[in-house]
C-alpha cells in the first residue's frame, strides 16, 4: 500500500526517507513542505496525508475538534524549549517576573513551543498569563480554533518588531543579534534544573495516521510504527514509554490550562485500540 506521507528532515526519519529501512507491506510517496509545519494545516483540515508529522498541540487541538486522524507512539522532534525566548537588551533587562503588562510576540498562539513556554513560565515562574499583551502574526492549524490575541500588523515580521521596539519580548524563535537576550539568563542551568525537576524532555512533534487508515487497516498502522521505531532506534534518540507519556500528560495539562483544549485528556485517550498497545512496544 502506497501512503501519502509527510515527515521532515530529521536524524530520526532518515533511514525511513533515504529508503534503507523497508517493507513488503508498504511503501511512502513523501510530500515536501519547507518548513514541514506547513504540511500541518493541510493535514488537520483536509486529511491530506495517510501518514504525517504533527507538531502534539496542535494533534491535542485537532482531538479537541473530533478530527479523523490518530497518534503513534513515535516521537520525531524533542528538545528543551528554554532557548526559544528572547527580549531585546537595549531596553533594558527583562526577566520572567517582569512580562506583566509586556507585549510578547509568538508565530501563533497555538505552537507548540510556545505552548510549552508558556506553561514553564505559569507553573515554574508564576508568570501571569492573562497579565501579558499577546501579539500573534498568523493563525491556529485548527480552523475552529477562536483567536483571541491581538494581531501584528500585517507585513510586520516577529524579530524585527522587537528590534523595533515594537514588542518587549517574543517566544518560539532562534535568533542570534548583538541586541537581543535570552529571557532565561542562563538557558543551560534553566533546563537543567528544569529536568531535575520534572524528568521531563519536551515533545515538538510525533507522527499521526488518519483514523480511516488506522480502522480499516491496522496490519498497515502497526507496520508503520515497526518503521518509524527501527529508524528511531538507529539514530539512538527514542523515548522510552515511562518518558513519552511524562511528557504528553505535561504538555495536555499546560495546553488545558491555556484554553487551547476543553479539558485535559488522559494519555490514553489519544491513541486509538490499535495505537494504543504500540505504546508498550516502546522501551
């Protein structure tokens, strides 16, 4: 069975692209989004892939809204998310404890770093989020999704505007400037103590199948997670089950308590009968 696949560039997904690792049950015919965030609406509002890549708020927003696509055990993207906040130091210095009142940009409300940040900046940090001027540049991959954020200008680019004096701080962006700071003075310690804290590693992305594919053929599902596993193993980056569900139920409870869902799902929940026992497989 030929399937429709998005899945980027990754250590972890090379083998399964460069075609190495195979199988006599089916095979992938990849699609190209660069960045491979793009894929994500399409995939959220049109099902355009059998298999895809999924950034996990915006997989938890889409169950929100009952949409016919299903999550595998299989983790693409993870990394700490402490290093994605900056202000701008000409202005002086900004901490966590000051961003009352502030303007703080972010891409979308709804990403999943932002997501993350938010929630370490609420629980760890006691940051207020309700206090902060969120500007936001463009929309949710879930068109049901209500935006209540102020929109930036259009035209207007994230960095720049902070640059410009036009935002205080911005969130879910790498950028390397003279001008501008971590919000988390030292990111290393941050993360590390983070860690010790919560024994969590945060998930960016995973890999969803569409619900049609999962039901009609779950031979077909479960083959493709002994692929993506295999190629995961080999590039020696998998999560063990203890660790994924960790970080799911962590980054379910911050995107609950940010109004991005309705309610706060059980881990479980976002697997399906034939997904779900996958998940012991994982080690």
């Amino acid at each position: 069975m030929r399937l429709r696949t998005l899945l980027g560039d990754h250590a972890c997904t090379a083998a399964l692209k460069n075609g190495s690792i195979r199988s006599d049950l089916v095979g992938f015919d990849f699609v190209d989004y660069t960045p491979t965030n793009k894929g994500f609406k399409p995939m959220v509002r049109e099902g355009a892939f059998d298999v895809s890549e999924m950034a996990i708020v915006t997989y938890l927003m889409a169950k929100n809204f009952n949409k016919p696509m299903v999550l595998l055990p299989d983790v693409v993207m993870a990394r700490f998310q402490h290093g994605y906040a900056f202000y701008n130091a000409k202005r002086g210095v900004l901490t966590p404890a000051d961003l009352a009142g502030k303007r703080v940009g972010i891409r979308s409300f709804t990403t999943t770093t932002g997501a993350w940040l938010r929630g370490i900046l609420a629980n760890d940090y006691g940051v207020d989020l309700n206090a902060i001027d969120w500007i936001t540049f463009e929309d949710a991959h879930v068109f049901e999704f209500v935006d209540t954020t102020r929109r930036a200008p259009a035209g207007k680019q994230i960095v720049q505007m902070l640059l410009d004096g036009e935002l205080d701080a911005i969130l879910g962006e790498k950028v390397e400037h003279p001008d501008l700071k971590p919000l988390f003075a030292d990111v290393k310690a941050e993360e590390a103590r983070w860690f010790a804290k919560h024994a969590v590693k945060p998930i960016n992305h995973m890999v969803v199948v569409a619900q049609e594919l999962s039901d009609r053929h779950p031979d077909v599902v479960r083959e493709v997670h002994r692929m993506l596993s295999e190629a995961v193993t080999a590039d020696k980056s998998r999560f063990r089950a203890a660790e994924m569900r960790r970080s799911l139920e962590c980054i379910t409870g911050y995107t609950a308590e940010q109004g991005l869902i309705a309610r706060r799902f059980a881990v479980d929940e976002l697997f399906d009968n034939v997904t779900r026992p996958l998940i012991g497989e994982v080690h």
